[in-house]
C-alpha cells in the first residue's frame, strides 16, 4: 500500500512542500530515498523504536520512504513525524482518512513523545498559502504558528494524539493551539510583558544633541553611528533607542519572527513577535555569524537578518575586522543578505537600524583635554577602519563629548522617551501614508527614484546643497543621504515641503565622513 503525508521545509524563511511517500511490498529491510542528510537518516531507528513503544509494529517487508522532489536536500529530525504517520498508514495499523489533509512536522523520541521543531511559522505560512486544512506540530512549535488564525493550528505531545486526530473518530478540537493551558498561560505572560524596560532618555544627562539624533533616526529609520570617549554615554544612548522606536507593523512582526523561527529561537514563544529585537554581538564577531553562513544546506541567518525590523548595535566598531564592516556594506544597503555555497543559495531579510559606537582613538580620549596619548598614524589606522563607501551609508554621524560635572551635580530633567516617541509616532505615520503605494515605510529606505519623487527641492534648497557639497566634498552617495535625512526632519515638524534649514541641520550629521576623520 502506498501513502502519501506531506510534510515541509524551509529554504530561507519561507517554506516549500515535501511529499513523504511510504510503500510496503513483497521483501525485507527498510529504504529512505530523496537526499536526506545523515539526521534524516537517524529517524528511521527513532522511529521503529517510538512505533514500537506504543503498539505498533514494524510490518516486516519492504518499507521504501521516498522524500520528494528528490533533488532537494532535505536536512533536520522534523520528519520523524511524517514517516511514523506513513508507516502506519501504509501498513493498515490504523485508518487515517485525514492524514493528506494536513502539513504534519515533529520530531519523535523513543517513547513517541514529540519535541520542537524550527521553522514551525513558515510551515504555517506554507499551510495557509496551499489550503491545506490545517498543520501538526509538537505543542512547543506550534505556540510560534498560534498567530495563524486562517488555518487550524494543532499542538500534540505525543505521536498518539497525532494519531487521535488524523482518525477523525473525535473531535479535535482539544488539540488546537489555542485551546491548550499553555497557550492561555503564555498568553497573559506575553501581554504582562510587552513593555519592556529599557534606558529612559530621561534619565541620561545632557547629551541633547545625541538625543536629537537619535530622535530623527528612529522617525526616519536611518542609520546611526556615534563617536566619543569611555564613559560619555554611547552605549545607554543606543540601549536608549528602543525605548522611542514605534511599535511593530503586523508585516515587521510576521518577518521578524520567521527569521526567528527558522533558527529555532522562538520555541515556546505565544505568538508573533512584538517587540523589535536589539542585538548587540561582540566585536570578535566573524563574517559568517554578522551577515550568514553554514555548510551544505544548513544555512542559518546572521545578526543582520536576526535584527531584522529592529536594531543592530556594534558597539567598538572601530576595533571590529575590517572585513566584517565592508561585509555589512551589502545589507545595509539592499536590505537583504544572499548567502552562496556550492549546492545552495539562500536569501534573508536584513532590514535594521545600524547604531554604530566607537572610541575616537586606541586609548579612547583624543580630543579630551589633553588625555590623548596615540600618535596620529594610530588615530588614522583606528578610524581608517570606516571607509568612506561604509560611512556614506550611515546618514547620522556625531560625536558624543563627555558630559562636565557640572551638568551632572545640575540634576536637570530631560524629555522622556514616551514624549520622544509621540513625535516619532507621528513622523512615522506621515511616512506610511507617503508611501502607501511603495513597498517601503520609512525614509531610510528611498532609492534615487523614489527621493526624486518625494523629495522635490526648491531652487533655494538646491543651491544651497550646491554649497554644503562643495564646502563638504561630499560623495553622491551623500547628497541624496542628506535629502533623505532633511525629509525626516521636515516630518518630524510636520512640514510638507522640504526647507533650508532641514538640509542644513542634516548636513551637520554628516561630519564624521572620511575627509574629516583623517
């Protein structure tokens, strides 16, 4: 008899269909054919031992599993669950009428209890997308996928409930994801927590003009890089950050936690992500771990795409190699990564705000006092790190001073992040609505055609960027940086049209470009 389970997989962060076909005939020993990789493998000796542990038994014939199409890698302990259900539909051990109607991924253990697996929100995806009646997952996984409301979500623990289900005997309803305690409970935990503590602008004394930048990086999406001594308030600037940043678009939360899910970060997760992740990996940090990378099939995303719709804080950029800065010149700037092996290519979203912190110098204080104990060749080799075509991508460029001790005895209040935020929100949403037929929904990410569009000058405003270019000698690059810089400020005015004064002020974010550094 031969029977047919569909299970899946995923290639980047979406996922594509897997047809697990299971005959029993005439002969003995059991195949897996269709390019499965040595976990694969594995799973038929997980398998006949759950089977066995729960009644079943293992026909003794020829078992043939073919895992089709037969030309794609399939890699991962996720189709334990798809063979067992074949096998035993296959050899008549029980009547599944259902067992085609479902997408059906878990891993098994010995005693037929089932354990996470990633990738369960595409798999969800993939199930709504093909009509299929709903999706089986291990009850872990399948809280990632309880979002997906258009298709019937189930979560079981055991490969018998799988079973129960696939009989259509009884109603099922008991296994859906949303009609577990589990669910329930990390529900209300979920909702507990979606404010997140987080720096206060507030509570970070002076430093108004970081603050003004970062409060137009995060109203236009743009990215950011702040340069200053130890001690004078990068790193809480940046934790900052996130504190003003407006809350997730459903398409931000849906992309985001796909990254996630696929990397098997999000198990036991109620849901879609809702807060914008922060990530913040160590300086050492090799190519491979920033943009991407694996062997074969297995190719997993990188900090860029797992900070996908939030941030991307590098914090002693100027002590990084220099290979992993130019690497992020890609990403930054298509917003999406492709990684290449020999046999595969997989794509990621890398869509962030780069916040980039760097001391000025070797020992940190040129530029305080007379602290300064580097020679000039060491100042230019430690900032000669960010080449120009690097910094021409990150539109705000500051120093950051230490603050004099008498601002801080002052104990003088600053805004708070709440009233911040309101005025990003607002910015925000004159975006959203000047893009509405784009495919974009922030300034950061205009291209040349688009800012010709949106970003009309006036003759005064263009002859006054004729000025700072030459005064500057900036690149091309630049100059549509600084308008794109100047429609965000005009937003957070709430003007329509773009003014002298917004160029002027977005120009002054570009003094760190190379010609100045060195």
């Amino acid at each position: 008899m031969l029977t047919h389970i569909t299970a899946a997989k995923c290639l980047g962060i979406q996922a594509v269909e897997v047809l697990v076909e299971v005959g029993i005939e005439r002969g003995i020993g059991i195949h897996l054919v269709g390019l499965a990789d040595a976990a694969v493998k594995e799973s038929l000796l997980r398998t006949a031992t759950a089977l066995e542990s729960l009644g079943y038994h293992i026909p003794g014939k020829k078992i043939i599993i073919n895992l089709a199409p037969a030309d794609l890698r399939k890699n991962g302990s996720g189709y334990d669950l798809p063979i067992a259900i074949g096998i035993i539909s296959a050899s008549g051990q029980r009547n599944l009428p259902l067992a085609s109607k479902f997408i059906i991924m878990g891993e098994l253990g010995l005693d037929g209890s089932l354990r996470a697996i990633p990738g369960a929100l595409p798999y969800a995806q993939l199930a709504i997308e093909k009509g299929y009646e709903g999706i089986i997952l291990p009850l872990d996984s399948a809280l990632e996928a309880a979002d997906c409301r258009d298709t019937a979500v189930f979560g079981v623990r055991n490969l018998a409930e799988v079973v129960k289900i696939l009989e259509g005997k009884e109603d099922g309803s008991e296994y859906l994801v949303w009609n577990t305690e589990d669910y329930n409970s990390l529900k209300e935990k979920r909702d507990g927590l979606l404010v997140e503590e987080t720096v206060d602008l507030r509570d970070i004394v002076g430093q108004q003009g970081a603050k003004r930048g970062l409060e137009i990086a995060a109203a236009g999406g743009h990215n950011l890089i702040m340069i200053g001594a130890p001690g004078s308030g990068k790193s809480s600037l940046a934790k900052a950050l996130s504190g003003i940043l407006p809350p997730m678009s459903p398409e931000e939360s849906l992309t985001t936690s796909k990254v996630y899910s696929v990397l098997g970060r999000n198990t036991r997760e109620c849901g879609l992500m809702k807060r914008r992740p922060f990530r913040s990996p160590h300086y050492s940090i090799s190519i491979a771990a920033m943009i991407g990378g694996g062997s074969g099939d297995n190719i997993v995303p990188g900090e860029v795409s797992l900070a996908t719709g939030g941030v991307l804080f590098l914090d002693e950029m100027g002590q990084m190699p220099r290979s992993v800065i130019e690497a992020l010149r890609g990403p930054i700037e298509d917003r999406k990564v492709c990684v290449c092996r020999l046999k595969s290519k997989v794509e990621y979203p890398s869509s962030f705000m780069l916040v980039a912190a760097s001391n000025p110098c070797p020992c940190g204080y040129w530029g305080v006092d007379d602290r300064c104990s580097c020679t000039p060749s060491q100042r230019m080799s430690y900032l000669g790190k960010l080449s120009g075509p690097m910094m021409d991508r990150i539109d705000i460029q500051l120093t950051v001073r230490p603050v004099p001790p008498e601002a801080v005895a002052s104990g003088a209040k600053a805004e708070s992040s709440r009233e911040v935020a309101e005025r990003v929100t607002r910015a925000r949403e004159i975006q959203q609505k000047r893009f509405a037929q784009e495919n974009i929904s922030t300034n950061a990410e205009m291209n040349n055609k688009l800012i010709e569009k949106y970003c009309p000058l006036s003759k005064e405003c263009r002859d006054t960027m004729g000025k700072i270019m030459e005064k500057m000698q900036l690149s091309l690059r630049a100059y549509f940086r600084i308008i794109k810089l100047a429609r965000t400020i005009a937003d957070l005015e709430g003007s329509i049209d773009i003014k002298e004064r917004h160029l002027v002020e977005a120009a002054g974010f570009r003094i760190l470009d190379r010609e100045k550094i060195l």
